[in-house]
C-alpha cells in the first residue's frame, strides 16, 4: 500500500504561504504553491479547498486572486491540518467480521481497538505541538544560505 501524502501536501503548501507572507507576499496562486511542491496545481487546489473548508486559508477571486493563510501561521498547528485533511482513521479494523469461533478472531477488534486509539492519541498530541510557523523556521534553516545567494527563491519572483 502506498503511503498517504495529503498531510505532507498541505502543511508544506502552508508553510509555503507562511514564508511568502513573512516577506511581504500575502496571496499567493496555486500554481505558486504548486511550483514548490512540485505537483499539478489541480492537487494543490484540492488540497487548499480542504483547508478552506477548515478556515486554514481564505481564497480570493478575480484581480489580484490566489490563497491566503486565515490565521497566523504560529496559531495554525499540524493537528489542525491533519484533521482539515485526513477524513480516515489511521489505521483500520477488519472490513468484515473476523470468525466469533476462533480465540483471536473474537478478541482481535477489542485489543486492537484499544491499541489503535492510544497511537491517535498519541499522533494527535504530537501534532498538537507543532504549528506552521515552527516547520518554516526549521525549513528556512536548512535553505537560507541558498536563498541567501541566489537572492530570490522559486514561485515568489
């Protein structure tokens, strides 16, 4: 099974809003952010409606169109984004029901229900302590020197 990348999607399409308006920039297009990560502006669309639908970004049609951050990026934190974007628990029980008869089918759904539900919580209070702003300051770190010589960076000519 393929790994889900909705979550990496979006909180890199918002960090990517947050370094824009952090200089001066405060709409941006989705092909804009979709130059950045790389991907058809139609998946950044989707994924910056579900945001929208979260009240993480605003749109702006007509002149001067594009998206924008609906909150400070330090009051938007990873756990916001993962509920704006994952509509599936983490992981999930049997499709079906397991065999009643056999000891471990009737036992598994409870003891893996239990387990699963103390990993979410543990995700969500891990994503809790992360916010937009702190995933860009330790972006940044990593490019500064580039951006630094270059002089400009990609999407915000």
């Amino acid at each position: 099974m393929a790994a889900n990348s909705r979550l990496t999607i979006a909180v890199h399409a918002l960090t990517w809003m947050a370094l824009a308006e952090r200089r001066g920039r405060q709409v941006l297009t989705s092909e804009q952010v979709a130059a950045s990560v790389r991907t058809n502006p139609v998946v950044v669309r989707r994924s910056l409606g579900q945001l929208r639908q979260a009240g993480l970004v605003t749109v702006r049609h007509g002149v001067g169109a594009g998206w924008s951050l609906a909150r400070p990026p330090d009051e938007i934190t990873l756990l916001d984004v993962y509920a704006a974007v994952e509509r599936e628990p983490l992981f999930a029980l049997h499709h079906s029901e397991p065999n009643l008869a056999c000891p471990v089918g009737r036992g598994i759904r409870p003891a893996l229900g239990r387990f699963y539900g103390d990993v979410d919580q543990a995700l969500r209070r891990e994503l809790a302590r992360t916010s937009i702003t702190d995933v860009l300051d330790e972006t940044v770190t990593d490019v500064r020197d580039e951006t630094l010589e270059t002089g400009q960076e990609p999407g915000l000519e």
